[in-house]
C-alpha cells in the first residue's frame, strides 16, 4: 500500500488547493439570484459581470426601482445597449432614486441640448456623471461654455462634450489647465477651435500640454498662426515614435525631414491618417502619375484626401479633359482634388454636353478592385 506524504509542505500545499478551491466557488456562488436573473434576462449583461453586481446588491430583493430606472432611461430615449452600458460600468445608478438623483442631472443635460440617444451615448461611456452632484458640474459647464466662441444654441458644446464622452468636475483642475494653455499663447477664438477639435487635450496634465506645446514650436508653428491649434491637435494623438515613423515614411520617397515639416505646418491632417494610407497617397502622387515632388510638398492638402473615391475617380477626368483642350484656362491637377463635389461636377462634367456621359462615366465608373496596380493601368 503506498504511503500518504504527510511532510508539513504537502499538507500545507493541501490546505492552499483547497482554500483557492473553496474561494473559486465562492466566487461564483450567487446569494442574490432574483438580481441575477434581471441583469441577464432584462438587461442582457454578459453573465460574469452580472454576478459581480448582484452579489454586491445581494440586499435588493425586489424588481421595482431597477425597473423604475430602466423604464426612465427608455423613456428617455436611451436604447438597451446603451442602459446595459451604462449599468455594466456604473451598477449604482439602477438603484438609484430616479426623482431625486437621476431626473434633475438628466433634465440639465437635456436643457443643454443632449437628447435620446445623443445623451445615451455619454452616459452609457461615463455613467458616473450621474452619480455626481449638479453643485459639481454646473460651475464645470459653464467654464466650458464660456471658452465657446458665439455658442448660442450650444451645438458646440454638444460637439465638445459628444467628443470628450465625459465632462470634467474638478473646477479647479480644469481652471488649472485653461490657464496652461492660456499662458503657453493660445486664448480667445484658438481656444474655443481647440476645445471644440481635441476637447481630451483639457484633461491632460498640466506638464504634458506645456510638452506638446514645446513639440508643435519646435517644427516652426507660430503661436499665432491659425494653424497652430491644429497642429497641437494633430501632435496630441501621436506619440514621438509614431511620428517618426511617418517622418521616415516621407524621407524613403525623398521628402526631406524639413519638406516633411513644412508639409504637416500646411496640412497637420496628414498625420492623423495611418501610414498605410500615407504610404497609399506618395505612391499614387509620386510614382504612378509622376507628380512633381514640389507640388506635393506645396499642397500636401491632397494626402488628407481619399485615394479611392476622390483622387482616382478625379484623375480620370482630369486625364480626359487635359488633352482634349476642354478646359479655356489651364488648371492643376490639385485644384480640381479640392473643389466640392456639387462643383467639381458642374465645372468639369456635366458642363460639356454632349462629353457629358463619358466623364461621368469615368468618375462614377471607378474601383480599386482586387489589385491597385489593374486599376491604376485603367486610370491613367
């Protein structure tokens, strides 16, 4: 008959397997299982976190002020993905009293312009909102409201808040940062520009906005340029890896580190596309129409357009109406890229009469297909 081992290493190793067995199923257990059969039945949330709620709220035992909650949200326009959301990250508001807590922060949202499932969609991102008091975020409000240039009907303000999915309620923390940014230059109609385009960067830490700040000067942005903003934007999703990377995407179709720089001044939308897409647009400019290196650099714009839909289509109607003479004044090819569609089509389609069916369908006729190179043999 083998022997046990009974060394006090293995009985201790016993009582450790034994207490995490013991402490797994308790973890599962559920001593709530009414609650546990709403969250997952009514509101659809995924089975573990619903255990997690109804073993914290073990002591609700009755459906009324969690239906009462749901039915408010409803009835408010909020749609089911967004309450399972909302709940899944923030469990108290199901059981909170809907007239006291819930109804006036709802009701100031809603005098703001936040409405159905606009306002569904911030709160199902930062349910938290709800729980904090209107003596907190009233005076953040109208901090933000009053950076906003001509906002009467607060549709900036909705842009800003729909953008940020959150509104800050530290008023000292967010007086701290206006203030940053006041003093690194940016103040008046720039400001309102870079709350309404990047309203996160509000939220950073005082050290990293002086940083970007620093970053965008340094490639030769002038504080008071108008384009200064945009930049900051454009720095602020990037980290110094990334954009590097981008830089030496440009330098391997021999744009050099300054021409890049003089580029993103121009254009700062051109780095927010990916480097696929960049590496997309030098190739079509540069190596298959053969466009002049310093047209791309003076009008670096045309990266930030659609290859697929906008420059291709564009081109070939460009490739028909060049050498044919159809045009009085001679026109670049770029002009013709930023020109609306409503008047791209009056101007170099529909004008031409009788030439009208083969261009447009040249325009409307285009696709990428499975192959860039197929398509592009067809394009020029």
């Amino acid at each position: 008959m083998q022997r046990i081992n009974s060394s006090p290493n293995s009985q201790n190793l016993a009582i450790k397997s034994l207490f995490s067995f013991f402490s797994s199923l308790s973890g599962t257990q559920n001593s709530n299982a009414f609650l546990l059969n709403y969250l997952t039945e009514t509101l659809n949330i995924p089975k573990s976190r619903a255990l997690v709620i109804s073993n914290r709220y073990s002591h609700i035992k009755s459906p009324e002020k969690p239906e009462t909650v749901r039915q408010y949200f409803h009835n408010a326009g909020f749609s089911d993905t967004q309450i399972q959301l909302a709940v899944s990250v923030s469990p108290r508001i199901l059981f909170s009293d809907v007239d006291k807590t819930l109804k006036p922060k709802i009701e100031f949202f809603q005098h703001l312009g936040l409405q159905g499932s606009d306002l569904g969609k911030i709160i199902s991102k930062t349910p938290s909102l709800l729980n904090v008091s209107l003596e907190k975020l009233i005076p953040c409000v109208e901090i933000l409201k009053k950076i906003l240039v001509n906002d009467t009907n607060n549709e900036d303000f909705i842009r800003v808040v729909s953008r940020w999915k959150r509104i800050p309620t530290d008023k000292s923390g967010l007086l701290r940062k206006i203030e940053c940014l006041r003093n690194c230059g940016i103040v008046g109609s720039e400001l309102s520009v870079l709350l309404v385009r990047q309203p996160r960067l509000f939220g950073y830490e005082e050290s990293k906005l002086r940083h970007l700040v620093s970053r965008v000067l340094d490639m030769g942005f002038s504080i008071n340029s108008r384009m200064f903003v945009y930049g900051l934007q454009a720095v602020s999703y990037l980290s110094e890896e990334t954009f590097d990377r981008k830089l030496e995407l440009f330098r391997s179709y021999g744009i050099s580190k300054e021409e890049f720089i003089e580029m993103f001044r121009k254009a700062p939308g051109i780095l927010a596309s990916s480097e696929e897409r960049l590496k997309l647009g030098l190739e079509f400019f540069l190596k298959d129409v053969e466009f002049k290196k310093s047209a791309l650099v003076h009008n670096p714009v045309c990266l930030t357009l659609s290859i697929e839909n906008r420059v291709i289509p564009r081109h070939r109607v460009f490739q028909i109406v060049m050498p044919r003479g159809m045009l009085k004044k001679k026109l670049s090819f770029c002009s013709m890229l930023l020109l609306s569609e409503e008047n791209f089509l009056k101007k170099f389609v529909l004008r031409f009469g009788d030439d009208a069916e083969e261009l447009l369908l040249a325009y409307k006729g285009h696709s990428l297909g499975s192959s860039r190179k197929e398509n592009l043999e067809t394009t020029i």
